[in-house]
C-alpha cells in the first residue's frame, strides 16, 4: 500500500510519523475521494484536481495520531473527521489562492486559474460545506464546537491579514494573532478533537491542543522564512511573495529590530507597496541580518514546547510519531 499523496521529494515518504498511520492515512484519502464526487461534474473536476496536487496531509495526520496516541476509539468515526479537517484545509488554500490572485501552487495551475475566480470561490465553499457535513454526522458536540469556533477564528484572521497588507505598525502589533489565528489555531482544534474521540481527560485534550497550538506555531513560522529563503520549486510559490503582497512576517520584523539602524528598512516597508525589485534587495538585508536564524529559532522553540506536551501521555508508536512530525515541521524545506 503506498501513500500516493505525499511528495517523496520532501523527505516525508515512509518517515516515522507517516509509517505509523500508513494504512489510516490510505482510508483517509479514500474516503476523501469519495465524499468529494457530485452529480455536478465541475465540483468534483475541481476538488479532483485539488486533491491530486498533493500535500503533507497534516491536519488529518494530526487528529489521527492525537486520538491513538490516548487510546482506542472508534476508527471510522477518526477516517471521516480527519477527511473533514483535510477538506477544510483544501478550501481554506482555494480561497486563499483566489485572494492572492495566486496562478501556481506545487507546480500546477491553481483552482482560479483553470476554472475561473468565480467557480473557484463556490468550489471552496463545496468543500467547506463538505466538511462541516461530515462533522455534524460523524462528530459530537464537543467536536463540532471546536472546529466551529475554529473556522470562525481562522476566518477573521484572514480578514485580518488582507485589511492589514501593506500596513507595517498592524504586522508589528498583529503578527503573532494572524498566525495563531490562520494556522495554529486549527492545527490546535485537530488535535484537541482527535483526543476527544478517544474520550481522553480533560487534561490529555488540554495538552493534544496546545501541542498542536504550538506545532502551528512553528509550521507557520516557517513557512515564513521559506517565503524569503525558500526554494520556489519546492515551496510551491514565488520567493518573497509575502513582502511583494504586503505581508511583513517575522523575519522582516526581525530585520526590522535588528538590522535598521539607520531607519531605511523601516521607510521602505512604510510605503505600503513593494515592488519585486524592493523585495529582492530587502531579502538580501534580511539574510544579512540573521533574521531567518532568529526565527528558526523561534520556531524551534515552539517545537520544544509542543513535545512537552506529549509527556502526559503513554509512549506509543504514535507519540513517538507527533514528535518526528513536530521535528519534521522545522526540518522541511518546501
């Protein structure tokens, strides 16, 4: 049985937190496959196509491990709402892909620029709808509840984000609550919800949340410096796309604290619009400054308290899996 999704080419095929849950992550897929079919055949052409260009599955790994890792649950149940938190993932990067007017993403054509900007909203919304349907049929309350409020948060996160492009002071203050809120968040309510599957304590659920808070965390804060050190080809996206759309991430931040003395970097940023050119010269001061090492740091920081959080618990095949996946999260490179 392979794992078709996954992209050997980043060191993730047959790694320990994939092989633990090899045949769980196969079911998933499956049941994605399925879940996403419609009598309407550009909805399923669409989500087709998301699904095939690939991914890390992440999110669904995470609810999965988490509810092994405190015991034994109902396994159909975990397969449909780790398919349901992969859904909301991929319309969560439909619409993103839309609002940043994005043409490519892992080396294809994004949803809006084969269908259309206008199918591809309302393909999201598919898969959104999609999801919260699997929820409300296979979940709990509780469950329910947590993604729920998730989405809602992640949400205004994004709204957050765009209305604050361009704005330097907004990044400076706002910057760790985008990130919380469009990433770490939801990683966070996957995990929580995998250990309530499993019925765990009130304590176990605290600790699988803030292990996936934390994870999120550094996933995110990666992910920022790979915008400006990144390999494109492997990431997936123009390096530097995030200075060029007004995004003013932690390594710029950095920068900005620590290599500015003379106040230029912070009157550029100011302008609000930066052109590819800027972009490429304030990357260049930036690397300088060992701003992407600052925080790498920082990202490995959240890892470390993230696999504290799994002290709680049993070690198990699938704790040990949450930590390489954690280990993973700093180590990629794309």
């Amino acid at each position: 049985m392979s794992i078709t999704f996954l992209h050997s080419d980043q060191g993730m095929l047959g790694s320990n937190w994939t092989s633990a849950i090899a045949d769980e992550l196969e079911s998933i897929e499956l049941t994605i496959r399925s879940v996403i079919n419609s009598s309407v055949e550009v909805a399923s052409d669409l989500s087709g196509r998301l699904l095939a260009s690939g991914g890390k599955r992440i999110r669904p790994s995470l609810l999965t491990l988490s509810a092994l890792a405190c015991g034994e649950c109902d396994r159909e149940r975990m397969t449909y709402l780790a398919a349901a938190t992969e859904l909301v993932h991929m319309a969560s990067l439909v619409h993103d892909d839309v609002i940043d007017e994005t043409r490519e993403r892992r080396g294809s054509a994004t949803a809006g620029a084969q269908f259309g900007n206008k199918i591809s909203v309302l393909g999201g919304d598919y898969l959104l709808s999609k999801a919260f349907h699997l929820l409300c049929v296979h979940g709990n309350p509780d469950i329910l509840k947590s993604l729920s409020a998730t989405a809602v948060v992640m949400v205004e996160s994004e709204i957050l984000q765009a209305s604050g492009e361009g704005d330097l002071s907004l990044w400076e203050s706002e910057y760790w609550r985008i990130i919380r809120g469009k990433t770490a968040d939801f990683m966070a309510s996957c995990c929580e919800c995998g250990a309530m599957l499993a019925d765990a304590d009130v304590n176990q659920c605290q600790a699988m949340r803030e292990y996936g808070l934390q994870l999120g965390l550094a996933f995110q804060i990666t992910d920022d410096v790979l915008d400006i050190a990144g390999n494109s080809e492997l990431t997936g996206k123009e390096t530097g796309a995030d200075l060029i759309n007004g995004k003013f991430t932690l390594p710029v931040l950095m920068a900005l604290r620590d290599a500015d003395g003379d106040g230029s970097l912070r009157k550029t940023l100011s302008k609000g619009h930066i052109s590819a050119c800027e972009a490429e010269k304030i990357t260049a001061i930036i690397i300088e400054s060992g701003a992407l090492e600052t925080a790498n740091s920082a990202a490995a920081d959240c890892v470390e308290a993230a696999i504290k959080q799994l002290s709680i618990f049993p070690q198990s095949i699938y704790t040990d899996a949450l930590k390489s996946l954690a280990e993973f999260v700093i180590s990629r490179n794309g």
